[in-house]
DNA sequence: CTGAATCCAGCCCGATACTG
DNA sequence: CAGTATCGGGCTGGATTCAG
C-alpha cells in the first residue's frame, strides 16, 4: 500500500485476490463491482465528478434514468459513502449530491477502467462479430 | 445540449465520457460494465491470469458457480475476445481456457479498481453501517 | 469431462400515479 | 422539486437432467 500509484504500467500482479473457496460473499472486489456493475451507478458517479448536481439537474442529464432508479441509485451511493446527500430548506426544496473524498478516490481506478474501454471497443465488436458469423 | 461545463476541479482525466443524451446504449464503458459486472466474469479472468486451465479445474476452483454459468460465462469472455478456447480431441475431451492478449490487457485497469477495492472496502463497510444506523 | 437444454425463483428496472 | 408506492415485464442465474 505504499505505491498507490506507481503501479501504472507494471504487469498484472494480482495474485493475492482469490475470493474463492468459503467466503465469496464478502470478497470486496464483489462488493464494489456489485455497485458499479448495476446500470446507472458508475454513469451518476462521472456526471457528479465535476462538482455537486442538483437532483433535476442530473435528472436532465441522463434523460433514460426514472426518478425511482436516479433516487435508489443515489442511495446506494450515499449508503456506500461515495456521494453527500445536502438538503436546502428552502420553498420549493432543493437537494444536492455530490462526491465524497470516497467517491472521488474511486474517479482514478475508474478513470482506467474507461479509457481501456474506449480504446478497446472496436477490438472488442470486431471480436464480436468473429464470433457471432462463425457460430450458426 | 452540449456541455456547458468545463473540467476545471480536481477532476482526473474523464472528460470526453458523457455517454448521455441519446446513444447511451453503445457507450464503450457501458459495454465493458455489462460484462465485468455479472457475477463471474471478473472472478475467472482473475482465475486465468496466471496460465490456461481446464474446464474442471475453474470449476473446483470457483466452488459456488453451476456448469451452467461456468460455460455461459465463458462463452461471453470468449465472445468478447478476452479468453481462448482450445479443444484437444481426447477420450476423455479436455478443453483449456485462457486468455487473449486483449484479456490480458484488462488486468491492468482491472487491477486498479482490485487494490481499491481492497483497500476502501473497510471504509465503505463503515459508512454503511453508520447510514443504516441513523436510518430508522 | 464438457456442455446443452429445460424449468423456475428472484430481482432489476421501467412506467405510472401520488405526496410534501 | 424531490421523493415514495405499486405493479409488472424481462433478464439473470441456480438446480436438474440429458447428450457427445
């Protein structure tokens, strides 16, 4: 824990995660994937990297969200304590969310995970399309 | 709507991904997460990391995973391009599963997001505990 | 040994309507 | 404006059984 981030370019080096055998149900790598991994979590989480969003605000940025996943979604973020949930008492009220120091941190390994994913898609298509045309 | 904003902040290095507005469905991060974040595909690309295995051998070394979802999981990491499959025509028939160079290319991001994983997971246990505390 | 096929439970998520 | 409640569909994933 020493190299948070000289770890840059070295080669894959994970051998102490195994997550296997009894207790696979409090793997923490399951745990943060079981939140990045649901539909709108990680896409709320960039939308907020830039400063705190009110709810309608984040409402209109991501037009394909219902109120009822953009408010569960921001629960569960909050839960986790990736992101601050700051009310206005104000007529009508107003809400704010916006990253924690938590939530922030996660911003940098996520960071990695979508420039791979940007520059590895039409790898990943072509791959794709290899596969679905030699399969009848 | 473009974006108003501008990137000033703290903010790493996520600026071109807004996946927002109308083509959200082929947003390259959004690709990648529909695969990482089903329940094994992560577990068993760290599973071959170091070296092809046997169907078998993933098997017994993932004890929680049916056949079903060992082969189904494979064949999407295979449809994707991650991992290779080689048959070797047998009695008894033993095929062998192991990585592609664009399979191992994820390790590194997929590393990243491990050791934070890791090292934050007692953080956010924490901060559920005390959301559900204060939560009647 | 590897894998396909079927049945079935659970939940994720969307649409809608209603409150403060 | 922000949030809750309810209903229902579709997909994920587990158990079992059969096949090459």
């Amino acid at each position: 824990m020493a190299s948070p981030l000289t770890q840059a370019q070295k080669a894959p080096a994970i051998a102490h995660i195994q997550c296997d055998g009894d207790d696979l149900s409090q793997c923490p790598i399951r745990g943060i994937l079981d939140r990045i991994g649901d539909k709108w979590s990680t896409l709320l989480i960039l939308m907020l990297q830039d400063g705190p969003k009110r709810f309608g605000v984040l409402r209109r940025a991501v037009p394909d969200i219902s109120q009822r996943m953009l408010t569960q979604t921001l629960r569960n973020l909050q839960r986790d304590g990736f992101v601050a949930r700051q009310v206005f008492d104000t007529v009508p009220p107003s809400v704010e969310y916006s990253l924690t120091p938590l939530g922030e941190s996660l911003l940098l390994p996520l960071a990695g995970l979508v420039d791979w994913a940007a520059m590895n898609q039409p790898a990943i298509l072509k791959a794709r399309g290899q596969f679905d045309e030699e399969r009848p």
